[in-house]
C-alpha cells in the first residue's frame, strides 16, 4: 500500500499542475529544509493539520489500489509532498513521503501504531 501511495503520488507531482488533486498543487506544496522537513511532523500525518505539510496529506482512493476489493486496509495509504532545501548553494529537491498500513492497523488518539504495520517510503522525483 505504501508503495501504491508514492507511485499515485509521484505521479500527481510530475504532471500538470491543472490536472492534479488539490491537495497536492504546487501552491499548496510547503517548502522545507532538510533540517526541518515536514514528512517528519507528527502533526503533517494528523487530520487535524498544523503540520509542515499537512496541508499535502492526500489519502489514496481505494480505486487506486489494485487489489483492495479483496484486501484493503482499514486506513488507507497516504502521502505527503514537500519542496526540501538544503547544501550551499542552496538547491531544492521534490520529497514525497508515503505510508501504506496493513489490514489489521490500529492507532491511538495520538496517532501511534498499537496494532498491525505501517510501512514509510520516500522518493524525490526532481530538483527544481
């Protein structure tokens, strides 16, 4: 689920900006730095929002997912998309950070896992 999160999501950041979710459109895509990147706060993960890149937080569809009519997870994968700076020169990359659970997940109120698995990917797609 996890890795169908980061293609779904990749995919959205590589192509037209008119075409893509809201959630993910440039305007909405927060720069970070590699310091202080927003697929780390807790709080970019939360429905609540207040997070770096929360505003990113696109959950995955379960018509994205090839097998979900037979196995579908509870939660369904997300992602979140930050522009990260870092080196000097400066220069900024795309990081895309997913997360797939397994069918059996369970969280608390503060969002850790007390049952089943979560898997994390992450991928930068490009600099810009």
């Amino acid at each position: 689920y996890a890795e169908a999160a980061l293609r779904y999501c990749e995919g959205q950041v590589q192509a037209a900006d008119a075409v893509r979710v809201a959630t993910l459109k440039t305007a909405v895509i927060p720069t970070t730095t590699f310091a202080l990147s927003g697929w780390e706060d807790a709080l970019s993960w939360s429905s609540n929002g207040g997070g770096r890149a929360s505003a990113t937080l696109t959950q995955i569809q379960s018509t994205q997912i090839s097998d979900a009519a037979t196995t579908a997870p509870t939660k369904l994968p997300e992602c979140v998309v930050e522009y990260q700076t870092m080196g000097s020169p400066t220069f900024t990359m795309t990081v895309i950070t997913a997360r797939g659970f397994s069918p059996d997940y369970a969280a608390d109120a503060n969002g850790q896992t007390i049952q089943g698995a979560v898997v994390w990917l992450q991928s930068i797609v490009n600099a810009l």
